[in-house]
C-alpha cells in the first residue's frame, strides 16, 4: 500500500511540474514578446503644457500612434511653465519641449544648448494685458504706477515689456508682480493687482469669469508663437525624428483648425474649464505647427534684443546660432 502510495505521489508531483513548468515557460515566452516588442521602439519623450498644441495631439490619440508606427515611443510629460520645460531640456530629462516665445531666448542666454525645430502661428488675440471691466485704467499709458502680475521668463513678460515701450514708458514706470498664473488669477480676482499679463485659456476665463476685459491684446505687440524645441546634439542626431514630429502634430493641428467642436469638449474635459471659454479660446486662434523660418527668426531676435537693452539678460544672444532648418 506504501508502494503505491509512493507513486501516486511521485506521478501527481511529476504532472504538477510538467504544468508549473509548461505555464512559466509560456509566461516567459509572453514577458520576453512585450519585452522584445517595447525594447523594438526608440523612445522620445516630449515636455508639453495643458492646453498646448502637444496636449492637443496627445488627447486626440494620433500622434502617438502613427510615431509608434515608425518605431518610435513617444512619451509624453507635462510641465507647469516655460523655464521647468527648457531646464528639464537641459538636464536631459526630455528631448523635444513645447514652450512660447520667452524660455528658449532666457535659456541660451543661461548657456543652454538649444535648436529650434519648428514654430507655431501667432496667438496674439488671446494674449494681452487683463484688467477689471471697473478700473480706471483704459490705455497702456495708465498703467504707470500700476502693479502687473506676470511670470517671470515667459512671454508675458516680454509683452508687457514690449507693450510699455511702443506706448513710451519703461519697465520702471510699473511695479512687477512676478507669480504663476494661478496665483496671478487669484491676485488678480481679489483686486491685488492692478492688471494681468496672460495667455489663453486664463485670459478667456478671466473675461468670462472675473469681470476682467483685455487692456490690450498683443496683436501689433508680440506673435507669442509655440515653439518646439530641442537641444543641439539631440536634433543634429535625430533630424528624420524631428520631421516625423513636426509631420504628425501638423496633421493634428489640421484637425484641429476644422474640427472645432470636438476640439471644444475634448479639451473642455481635458483643462476642466467650461466649454464656453474653451470655446472663445479656439475661436480666436488658428493651429500651426511648421519648420522655422527667417522671419520666425527675426521675431525672436527683437526679443533676445530688448531684454538685453533692459538688462534682463546679461549676455546678448544671436538666435538664429541656435536654429535647425529640416528640407
């Protein structure tokens, strides 16, 4: 009876490692397939901000698809502003960001490496200078002994700064608040500030939401294009990835420009803003996304320049060092 006891056991382990055995050679075989098919990929992570033409594309789905079809895997990292972008840039930590005009002229003049890879089309009519519906201030003149929220390195303080000067002041002639923009809309609600330099969609919102109307946008002031930018060695290395973004997030600004209603709730859900001021945000903007030109270049230049005649830069900067044309 112990003889056939002894066997049977001997006979149910053996059957018990033949299918352990047989189940972890088939997960093995499934881990080293997802393992072989990710390792296969190239990866390209890209710095974006919500609400930016990148969050676009990344809500919609496409442009991570159609990189992975040219064996690319693309991650995507959002930041809360310019200058956390071009030092995530710099330390290495991504290898395309989407920022506005301002950063990328701040980041070479800090001895960034920097390549400019592709610009956007101008936002000027949702970029401006915010003040109360009640104020007395009416012209940029007014604004003299006035406080201005904005933040530091970013293109509202170059519009400010360009701003003042096509109406014959100096950057003296106001007091500078520098904040975030959320703390800049709180300041700004509660009457702490006399006026707002921002950007869609906070602008929209504020006029929607704050009783706030635009002093002036910056149409005639600055374009505050998007940017797509990159370092040196990267974009030297990787010009066809460079086509292949520009390509793809061009497409889906294309969508965007004629798909205007379900651009408005998909990224009314996204920002969790009302679609009333997603709305007046899209409405007012046309989506563009293409290589850089001479005249982009030029644009930049006028920036890199005053800020180094009003000494917020130390070193001047020639922008076009720094930028990498794709045929």
């Amino acid at each position: 009876m112990n003889r056939v006891k002894k066997r049977l056991l001997k006979w149910v382990v053996a059957v018990v490692l033949i299918v352990w055995g047989s189940v972890a050679f088939y997960g093995y075989q499934q881990t080293t397939a997802s393992t072989s098919s990710e390792s296969g990929l190239t990866t390209v992570t890209i710095g974006y901000q919500k609400g930016d033409p990148v969050d676009i594309a990344k809500q919609r789905g496409q442009f991570v698809k159609k990189m992975k079809a040219k064996g690319y895997k693309v991650v995507l990292k959002q930041f809360q502003d310019g200058n956390s972008l071009m030092q995530a840039l710099k330390t290495g930590s991504i290898d395309y960001a989407r920022t506005g005009d301002t950063p990328p002229v701040n980041a070479q003049a800090a001895g960034t490496k920097l390549a400019y890879v592709a610009a956007g089309s101008s936002k000027s009519k949702g970029t401006g200078i915010l003040v109360k519906k009640t104020s007395s201030i009416s012209s940029i003149k007014d604004l003299k002994g006035k406080k201005i929220a904005y933040t530091k390195g970013t293109s509202s303080q170059y519009m400010v700064m360009s701003a003042l000067k096509k109406a014959g002041l100096s950057k003296n002639d106001v007091t500078w608040v520098n904040m975030d923009q959320s703390s800049a809309s709180v300041a700004f609600a509660k009457g702490k500030v006399d006026a707002w330099a921002t950007w869609d969609p906070y602008t929209a919102q504020s006029q929607l939401t704050q009783n706030a109307k635009l002093l002036t946008n910056a149409v005639g002031i600055t374009n505050n294009r998007d940017f797509i930018l990159s370092t040196q060695s990267y974009a030297k290395a990787n010009k066809q990835v460079s086509k292949y973004v520009i390509k793809y997030l061009q497409e889906d600004m294309n969508w965007a420009n004629t798909h205007h209603a379900k651009l408005i709730t998909m990224m009314s859900k996204s920002l969790k803003l009302k679609k009333s001021v997603v709305k007046k945000m899209v409405e007012r903007r046309y989506y563009s996304i293409t290589g850089m030109s001479k005249k982009v270049v030029q644009e930049q230049q006028k920036i890199a320049d005053l800020f180094y005649e009003e000494g917020i830069l130390t070193k001047h900067v020639t922008v076009a060092d720094d930028v990498t044309y794709l045929k």
